[in-house]
C-alpha cells in the first residue's frame, strides 16, 4: 500500500469544496478542446490531445475525474501538465485530495459500490502524495470570457460537483436556469460519461463525454469535444471519436488485477457496472 489510509467522511461533506476556486481566463475566439473524465485512460488521453492538435486547438481543457477504474493513475498527471492542460476538479479528485473514503459518486447499489470501492482504493493507494497535494490546488470551475460569450466549465453542474446531468431527464427550464443564475451563455461538464448537447435560447449545454472508458454503445471509442468560437460570438460543438490502443489499455489492467468486469467494457464498449445511475432512456439504448 502506497499512501496513508483514506480517512472516514461525513455524509455532510457532500457539497464541500463548492463555490470556491474558479479560474477566470479571457481569450480571442478560437478553437478550444475540451476533454471529460479521464478515468485513469493515460493512452486515451494522450491520444485526444494530439488529435486536438492536429485539429488546430488553441487551447486545451480538462474537466475533472482523473483516476478512477483505469491502470496507473499516476501516468495522467504528467501528460496534462506537459501539453498544458487547464484543468478543474472533479469528485474523484476532491475525494483522493481531502482523503475521502469514498468517490461521492452517489452509488446505492451495493454491486456499484463494490466496484466503485475497489476502484477508489486502488487509485487513492497509487496516486502520490505530490499529485493529491496537486489536485487539491486545482480550481472547480473555470470561466472564459472570448468572442463577447461568457463559457463555464466545471464537472458536474454548476450548482454540484457530483450531479449527473443526462440527456433524458433534464428539462430545458432547468438549463435555462443554470445560464442565468450562474452567468454563462454556454455550459459544458463531464462526469455522466455520455455526450450530449442542447441549445436553447438562453445558451448552449454541452455534456463533453469522457475519455475514460466507452459510452455503452458496443464499441471501444471515446470522445471529447472540440468548442469553436467564432468572431461573431457564436459558438459551435463539435464530439470528436478517439480511437485508440484499448487492446493496450484492457492488457494493462489485467496486468494491474482491476476487475475483469472494467476490462470488458473498455474491450466491449458496452459498461458492466454503475448501470444504476442510468435514466431508463439512456439505459433502454444499452445491451445490460
Ligand atoms: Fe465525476
């Protein structure tokens, strides 16, 4: 066991951490990339950097969760830090920062939250006391004035850092809510895994997708997203497939001893656990 033990957390502790650290930056309308939950995914992650450079990223983003279910959790820090990532916290991050117990993921099954356990020890045990003291540091949210647009990025929702915002069951008013109680003409987060986008007259709602691990659509692929900011001020997502070496990554984490469970969805694409926290609608488009 590399690392101390993680200390036990208060239920209460759920919302701490909001509300403070944001990074405001101002920026020329430009292409920006803007990479979800890593999972642990260092060949993913590296693949969808040089992909968004190639495409011409200016700048790139990531929004949190950088451990969690993959191999080596420590291999991620230096590819963000080396292509000078800006990146915010997820609840995977808080939790291995202040030493939680748990990934606040908000499993209540008890299948989920064996697998959500196992994961969240073996990262806490192999993430160095350097990068949690690093995580610990990083900002919540991160605001970008460009082309006359005001952008928010944070993990889960503006409001919560661990709250899933799915395609299927959140309203437009609710959005429309979130633009004009947090300021922002458009909205982007990570930490469902699953992409999607909605623009309403108040702004533009952007879920990135994650890197981590596939979206349970039968195939390996993941995605980011690349968000064109036009000198006009209108604003263009675009989801970006990233292929990548996942027969690497599946031999990796047999190597490390993960749950065969994990290793099946990075082969397979479709997930075999944490199906709980699906709405029936994204889960009715699932094998399981
Ligand atoms: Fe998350």
């Amino acid at each position: 066991m590399n690392g101390a033990a993680p200390r036990s957390s208060a239920r209460d502790e759920a919302a701490a951490g909001e509300g403070r650290g944001v990074l405001a930056l101002r920026l020329p309308p430009s292409r920006l990339a803007l990479l979800g939950g890593v999972y642990s995914n260092h060949i993913a992650l590296a693949g969808a950097i040089a992909d968004a450079r190639r495409r011409g990223a200016q700048a790139l983003f990531c929004l949190g969760d950088l451990g969690a279910f993959g191999p080596h959790p420590a291999l991620v820090f230096p590819i963000l830090r080396e292509n000078g990532v800006v990146t915010l916290a997820g609840n995977y991050d808080d939790s291995l920062a202040r030493g939680l117990d748990d990934c606040r993921c908000g499993y209540t099954d008890p299948r989920d939250n064996h697998f959500a356990r196992l994961s969240y020890r073996y990262t806490f045990e192999r993430t160095p006391a350097e990068e949690k003291r690093w995580l610990g540091a990083l900002p919540r949210q991160v605001r970008i004035e460009t082309g006359g647009r005001r952008l928010l990025l944070c993990h889960g929702s503006p409001r919560r850092m661990n709250e899933f915002l799915w395609e299927s069951a959140t309203p437009d008013a609710f959005l429309e809510k979130l633009f004009r109680e947090h300021d922002c003409d458009a909205l982007a987060v990570t930490h469902t895994g699953i992409k999607w986008r909605r623009e309403l007259p108040g702004g533009l709602f952007v879920n990135v997708g994650v890197l981590g691990r596939p979206e349970n659509d039968g195939t390996p692929r993941v995605w980011y997203t690349i968000l064109d900011v036009h000198p006009d001020g209108s604003i263009e997502p675009t989801f970006v497939p990233v292929e990548y070496d996942h027969a690497a990554l599946a031999r990796e984490m047999r190597a490390e001893g993960l749950p065969d469970e994990f290793v099946e969805t990075i082969e397979t694409g479709w997930w075999t656990t944490c199906l709980e926290v699906l709405p029936s609608k994204e889960r009715m488009r699932a094998k399981w």
